[in-house]
C-alpha cells in the first residue's frame, strides 16, 4: 500500500475538504490495492463464483464516495473504511444468497495466513470454513465487549493491513496489536466452535 508521503494523502485532504474531482482521481490511485484486498478477501470466501472481485470494489466505491467530504486523517484510515465497506457487503451478499438458496449453501470464509501471521484455525467447520454471517455476528459480540480487538479483525482480516499499519490507524502498539490479535482470534475460535456446535 502507499505510505503516508505518496500523493494519496493529498487527495484525502482535498477530498475531505470538499474537492469532489479529488475522489475520482484519489480511487485510481487506490484501486490496485483496493483490488487487492477485494482479492484476499474473495479467495477466501465460498461467494467467489458469485462475487467478482471488481464487483466487490465497485460496491465498495459506492460506499466510499458517499461519504464524501468526510474526514480522512491518513491512508490508512481511508483503507480501514475500505475494509468496513467490504466486511459489510460481503455479509449483505451472504444473506442474499442464504435468502435466495432458502436456508441452502452459506457463504463461507477461511481463516487463513494473513500478512505472515498464523490467522485463526477453523471452527466447527470440517470444509475448512466459517459462515461469514456467524463470523459477523461474533465480531460484533465482541465489539460489544473489546471493541479494539474486533476493529483489529476488521482492519487485519477484512482489510488486509499489516500489524504495524494496523496498530497507526488504531493509535496503539505494535505490541498491542499483536497480543489483541491472539486474543481476538482464541475468541473468534471459540465462538465459532460454539456456533458450529448448534
């Protein structure tokens, strides 16, 4: 991803201030990375016959450009809104599909190796997967109770960001980053475990 010094950051100041020609100039800077992440995060997902990578990006621009005139501190926030967008419409597209299939094929995501770090073992699932709706809905239990550790998972596996580009949008440590993750990831574990126990 681009750091901090890159003409990125610039147009996120433009575009919070209201420069609406900096969007469209701002998402051809981003869109190689925001495919990138769209990639990760469809590779892992049961939905990517039926959810095209430019697709995810595309939903995901919408979103984006209607927060226009926000406020966008840094790339990395820019990307953890980013990843939000695509947690939430990975999720909408599950329901769909459960919807469409009357109760049939979930959609699934694997807990897999994400940027050299051993991500979360599968849970109460023999394919290797998870349903995204019950990972949702355990994220946001645990939002209820450690917010930060649930924002971790969101920037780290939704979003793609390393631990020390995780811990700068958060304004923590990498240290902290990396003994949250462990924990947020015992916890998702055994919440999925207890889901797939059901």
């Amino acid at each position: 991803m681009h750091d901090e010094s890159t003409p990125l950051t610039t147009l996120l100041v433009r575009w919070s201030e209201g420069d609406v020609d900096a969007f469209p100039a701002l998402m051809d800077l981003a869109y190689d990375d925001l495919r990138a992440i769209a990639h990760r995060r469809l590779r892992a997902a049961g939905a990517r016959e039926t959810l095209s990578t430019t697709a995810l990006v595309h939903e995901a621009y919408l979103r984006l450009d209607a927060h226009s005139g926000g406020s966008w501190e840094s790339r990395a926030r820019f990307y953890a809104f980013a990843a939000r967008a695509m947690r939430h419409i990975l999720v909408d597209h599950a329901r769909r599909r459960n919807a469409d299939k009357r109760g049939g094929d979930v959609v699934c995501l694997t807990f897999e190796e994400a940027q050299g770090v051993s991500a979360v073992a599968t849970a109460g699932a023999d394919n290797g997967a998870v349903d995204v709706i019950a990972t949702d809905a355990a994220l946001e239990q645990l939002a209820a109770r450690h917010p930060r550790m649930a924002r971790i998972v969101e920037l780290r596996f939704f979003g793609g960001l390393t631990v020390p580009e995780t811990a700068k949008t958060l304004s923590t440590s990498v240290r902290t980053v990396e003994r949250e993750w462990t924990r947020a990831r015992a916890y998702l574990m055994e919440a999925l475990s207890d889901h797939g126990n059901h």
